[in-house]
C-alpha cells in the first residue's frame, strides 16, 4: 500500500538550534515529494517540492530537504529554527491508485515546538 | 492574486443535519480537491473536481458529495451529520493544465471548521 511515514509526531527544540523533521515514502508513490506547513488555525502553505533533478531542494523560510532513493527518505532541515516556525509539517506525495492524478496521500505531521 | 478562500470559517451542526461548503480557488485555476483533517486520521483525499466533473474520489462515503460550476467554484456537502464528520474541511485548487498532474502544487485554503453535537 502507498504510505507517507513521518516518524516524529512532536519535536521540540530550542531556538537557534537545528531540526530534522523525517519523512520516509513507500516505493509504490511517486517520487515527487511535497514539504507543507500548517500554522495554528491556517490552512497548509508549500515549503518546498523534489520533482526532480538535485536531490537537495531549498524552500522558503531557510527550509531544505534532501531526497535519497536509496533509503526511500525526505528529510525536512533548517541550520537554526526560530520561535515563528512553531507549527505542524507535513510530508506528501501524489496519490498513485484509482489514476488520482496528483491528489495528495499526507504523512501524520509532525509538530514542531520551538521554545526560547 | 487572491488565494483559496473558504467559507464559512466555522460551523456548529447537530448530528442528523447536512452541511454545505464553499470553496473559491486561485483565479485561473480549474481543479479544486477537498480533504478532511481530524487528528485521528490526519489527512484525506475527499475528492477532486475539474471542469465541473468530479474526477477522482477517495474512500469516503456517499453521505459526502460535491460539485463544481462553471466558474470552478466548488461546493461539498455532507448529508446526515455524524459526529466523526467533525473535522478541519480543506480545499485545494491547481491548474491542472497537464491531463496528468503529478507535479502541480496545490494550493490550499484555511479551512472550515465543523464541529458536530
């Protein structure tokens, strides 16, 4: 079955510091991989997408990812978090059964605890 | 341009009653997608419009339906209220203007939230 696995669901961190959120993906979904952001009481906002090419993909707000096929992984990453990233993140990637066509199968999200 | 728009924001219904959603997508953009978010089950497709035709659905039941108009608004509805239907209600709209859209970012709204008694 196509899955999304986001192995954290919580985080926390202290500012300045680094972050790794995990995702890994089934190798029966694409390989277009998809980073979203949810603020409190928002909808989701794109981070970054992988379509192709480099493996390393930079997003806004300093957010990277990095695709490795090999161990079926798309970490999210920013070098030093600051208070205002304090939300939840979510891993996706196109639904492949039923000819979806690009309709999204999510990760369970991970959320993101920055403290002073 | 204007992004997603969704409403109303929030919704309070007793169990039995149906509910109706709006959505209104990014001007120019012909797909719209609703997914529910609960925290037991995170996100799910709902289902997809293009061209007013529904165009793939996911494993929900027919209690939850929608439709598209001709100036791609979208509208879900859910009939008979349960209250496991209480969920954050998303909309997404693209441009779907390759047939196949694997790569095309979806957009998404802020979302209704439906509280159900």
């Amino acid at each position: 079955a196509q899955s999304v696995t986001q192995l954290d669901s919580q985080v926390p961190v202290f500012e300045e510091a680094p972050v790794e959120l995990r995702c890994n993906y089934s190798s029966s979904v694409s390989v277009y991989l998809f980073w979203y952001v949810q603020y409190p009481n928002q909808g989701l906002q794109l981070l970054l997408k992988y379509l192709s090419g480099s493996t390393l993909v930079k997003g806004i707000n300093g957010f990277e990812a990095e695709f490795n096929k090999s161990q079926t992984s798309f970490h999210l990453r920013k070098p030093s978090v600051h208070i205002s990233d304090t939300a939840e993140y979510f891993c996706a990637a196109p639904w492949l059964e039923g000819g979806s066509q690009g309709n999204l199968i999510f990760g369970k999200g991970t959320k993101l605890s920055v403290k002073p | 341009k204007a992004g997603v728009t969704q409403t109303p924001r929030y919704l309070i219904k007793t169990r039995g009653q149906q509910v109706t959603l709006s959505c209104s997508p990014i001007s120019g953009h012909r797909s719209v997608s609703w997914y529910q978010q609960t925290p037991g089950q995170g996100l799910q497709f709902l289902f997809e419009y293009f061209s007013e035709t529904q165009r793939n659905k996911g494993n929900f039941p027919g209690r939850f339906s929608g439709r598209q108009f001709s100036n791609s608004r979208s509208e879900m509805n859910v009939s008979t209220l349960e209250l496991g239907d209480s969920a954050l209600y998303l909309c997404a709209s693209r441009d779907r203007g390759r047939l196949a859209g694997e790569t095309d970012t979806q957009y998404f709204g802020p979302g209704t939230r439906l509280t159900v008694l």
